[in-house]
C-alpha cells in the first residue's frame, strides 16, 4: 500500500492520502468511493437486452427499456421517445411530448394519457392531443376521453 502525505505551512497535521486497493483512505478512514447505492438493488439475469438510454436527462430501468426522449422515463420493458415523456411496464409506449403510458399501452398524442391492459396484449390508446384512454379503450380527437366498460353486475 502506497501512501501520499501533502504537507502544508498552516496549523494543523499533515494529511495522508493512501489506498487499501478499494477504497481511497484519508488518514486511514475511507472516503467517497463506489460500491451500490443503499437504495438500489439488481438481479440482471446476463441475457436480457440491457436498457438504452439516448435522450439528455433520460432514465431507463428494466429489460428492453429505452428512454431516447430528453428528460423522459421508461420503466419495465417499456419506450420514452418524446420530450417529458413516461412509459411503465411491458410493451408500453409514451411518444410524444408530455405523454404517459401505462401497462402495453400506447400515448401518443401530446400531453395525453393511456393505461390499461386486458392481459391478452391490447393496451389503450391515446391518440389525440391531451386525450385519456383507460381499459383497453382509444381515444383519438383532442381533449378527448375513452373508456372500456365491462358488464360489473355480480352474480
């Protein structure tokens, strides 16, 4: 272990920079260094496609995610191509700007909202600018509000 000791002409000791071949040590404590966060955990399994991240201040978490929009998000095998936008869970897409999608659904009108899955692959559909489609429903004009609804009478 090699050691670096910067002396200096005011009061106090000298300081001594050295290495324990992990950690960088100041008189002798560790400083900074690497190592995970205390928050983070993974469990990548060496075969899955890694995320992508292209986009300035993007962020891309899970398998076959990509956030390539600036300051967007895509979590959980999802797609973040617009400016702003958020995409979560398998198949979702967010690609215009300010558009969030939910669960293997689709935004892509600007500023507009998607989510819901019947679990056979179809999504919602948020087409038109600040739309909102929810439970495998399609929204295409502006402004406007779509909503699949089921028979929810009990038996």
């Amino acid at each position: 272990m090699g050691a670096i000791n910067v002396k200096h002409t005011g009061s106090g000791a000298d300081i001594a920079l050295s290495s324990d071949g992990t950690s960088l040590l100041l008189d002798g404590t560790a400083i900074g260094g690497g190592g995970s966060p205390d928050l983070y955990a993974d469990n990548y399994d060496g075969t899955s496609t890694l995320p992508n991240t292209t986009g300035s201040n993007a962020v891309a978490i899970g398998s076959n995610s990509n956030s390539s929009g600036n300051q967007s998000v895509a979590l959980g095998g999802s797609n973040a191509s617009g400016l702003g936008a958020f995409a979560f869970g398998l198949s979702s897409t967010s690609s215009s700007i300010y558009s969030n999608a939910f669960q293997r659904s689709t935004a892509s009108g600007q500023g507009s909202f998607a989510a819901g899955s019947n679990g056979n692959n179809v999504g919602s559909v948020a087409a038109g600018t600040g739309s909102m489609a929810l439970a495998t429903s399609y929204a295409s004009g502006t402004s406007s509000f779509a909503a699949a609804i089921a028979n929810n009478t009990s038996s």
